[in-house]
C-alpha cells in the first residue's frame, strides 16, 4: 500500500512538475519585486517605517505583545484563512489567476520583509530574519507553495473536463484525494503554528535586542 502511495506520488510530480516550476518561479519573482520596492523607497518612506517597527520593538521590550495562546490562534487562523481560500479556489474554474495574485504578494511581502531589515540593519537584520523569521517559514513557505499548485493544478483539471467536448463522468475520488491533501496541510500549519507562538515569540525577544 505505501509503495503505491509513493508511486502515485512521483507520477503526480512527474505530470504536472511544469505547474510546480511556474508556482515556484512566480513566488521567486515575487521575492523579487519585494525587494525592488525596498530599494526603490523613499528616504521618507523608510523612515516612517522605520518608526512603526522601532515602536512594535519597544512593546516587544515592554511585554505588550499578545502573551503565546493569542498569537498561536491568531497566526493559526490566519494561516487556516490562506489554506481554505486556495482550497475554495481550487475547486472553482476561475480561481486561476486568483492563486496566482496570492502567491506572488506573498512572496513580495516575504521580499520586503527580509530586504528591509537587511537594508535597514544590515547583518544584525539578517541574524534577526534567521532567528524570528526563518524557523516557522521554512514549513510555511512549502505548504503555500503546494497549497498553491494543488489548487492550480485542480483547477486546470476541472476547466478541462468541463471545455472538452464529450461527457465525462464525475467522480469524487478526485475530489476526496484533493480535500485529504488540504487536511494534510493543515497539519502542517498546526506544526508551524506552534512554532511560531510557543518558540518563535521567545527567539524575537532576544532577537529584538540585537538590532535595538
């Protein structure tokens, strides 16, 4: 059984690996223009931003930030909302350039935000974006990019049979093995969750006096 799991797994890779190129290329472009936008900012504009972050770094020092169960179930939920929309559009036959939107924005943001704190603070930002950053988006990272080229690749599936000219039968194998992947992901971003507000939210107050 788990060897035809892992055989279906590498035909599935090996049919639609192009999907998975054009998802991963469109989140490196997106790291891209991120950090385009942090060169390309205004004096004034890096300022202002500067004074917003110096000020969340000062209610890090005070002990303002929301304590770790509120930051677990709000980043819990903010990654369960980015899973159900890929999920939603997935299933839908113009969701397409939707899934592409959002997985080039966040890969912009995640550009803006390391090339900020390295334009910003140099080599400390770059210990700063390790340490507070980088743990729960190496699992993060991963499950939006396959959130993102599951949904696509469905997607494309559906408008497929639903623009060929003869009638295909509707199965819910299909349907089922798409929703037990997205159960799978969600997992994942229980794992990431935890992560980030059990570990992470420790590591930043250290990291946080590095670079003030």
């Amino acid at each position: 059984m788990k060897k035809n799991y892992y055989k279906e797994i590498v035909k599935h890779l090996q049919e639609h690996q192009l999907s998975y190129f054009f998802v991963l290329i469109l989140f490196l472009m997106g790291l891209i223009f991120g950090a385009v936008i942090v060169v390309t900012m205004h004096f004034t504009q890096q300022q202002d931003l500067l004074f917003y972050l110096n000020q969340y770094f000062s209610r890090i020092d005070d002990g303002l930030i929301m304590v770790n169960h509120e930051l677990f179930k709000s980043v819990l939920l903010s990654h369960v909302q980015y899973l159900l929309i890929f999920l939603l559009l997935g299933l839908s036959i113009i969701g397409l350039p939707f899934i592409w939107i959002i997985i080039f924005v966040k890969g912009t943001f995640i550009g803006f935000s390391v090339g900020f704190f390295v334009n910003q603070y140099g080599f400390k930002g770059l210990l700063f974006i390790s340490s507070a950053i980088l743990p729960q988006n190496l699992i993060i990272i991963p499950i939006y990019l396959l959130a993102g080229s599951l949904a696509m690749i469905f997607s494309i599936q559906l408008l497929k049979k639903l623009s060929g000219k003869r009638f295909v039968r509707f199965t819910f194998e299909p349907v089922a093995q798409y929703l037990l992947t997205f159960v799978l992901l969600f997992a994942f971003c229980l794992v990431a969750s935890l992560i980030e507000g059990y570990i992470t939210s420790y590591v930043i107050e250290y990291a946080t006096q590095l670079i003030t």
